[in-house]
C-alpha cells in the first residue's frame, strides 16, 4: 500500500488485480459452459446408443414401437379377414 497523500491510503495494484479477477472469472465461465457442452454431447451419445426401436419419444420417422403395433393390428386384421372369406368360401 502507498500513501500518496497525507491521511489517504491507497492500493497500487487494484487495477493488475481486477484485470486477473476478470481472466479468471472469464476462465471459469468458459470451463463451465465446456462442461455444461460435454454433458450434452455425452446425453445425446448414450441416446444414440439406445435401442430405437422402443423409443416412445421418437418423432424423426425411424421405427418406434408404436409403429411396429400399428403394423401387427393391420396384419391381423388382414389375416382375419382372410381366413373370415375362406371359411365362407368352403362351406
């Protein structure tokens, strides 16, 4: 600390300490924000990994299981009314 003037205390080095508060602080901000990316990225990773095919959420086009239901009640339906105009047809 100097004393520039009778009775004032002042501190020489505020400013170089202000300019490495904001370097650090700014440090800090960008490692968070990395970290906060690195987690997404890693979420989406393990997300397309995972089996699409019982994604419930899915809305991209891919096969989901509502799909897959959709086309087993229509193959059914089919298959009985097939077999509904077989049996008519024998007797």
């Amino acid at each position: 600390m100097a004393h520039q003037y009778p009775g004032f205390t002042y501190t020489v080095g505020w400013a170089a300490m202000n300019r490495a508060y904001v370097e650090i602080m700014d440090e800090d901000t960008k490692l968070k924000d990395r970290m906060l990316l690195m987690e997404r990225v890693t979420k989406l990773e393990e997300k397309s990994k995972t089996s699409r095919l019982l994604d419930f959420d899915s809305t991209d086009g891919k096969l989901t299981l509502g799909s897959l239901g959709g086309g087993m009640l229509l193959t059914g339906t089919l298959a009985l009314a097939g077999w509904s105009r077989r049996k008519k047809n024998q007797k």
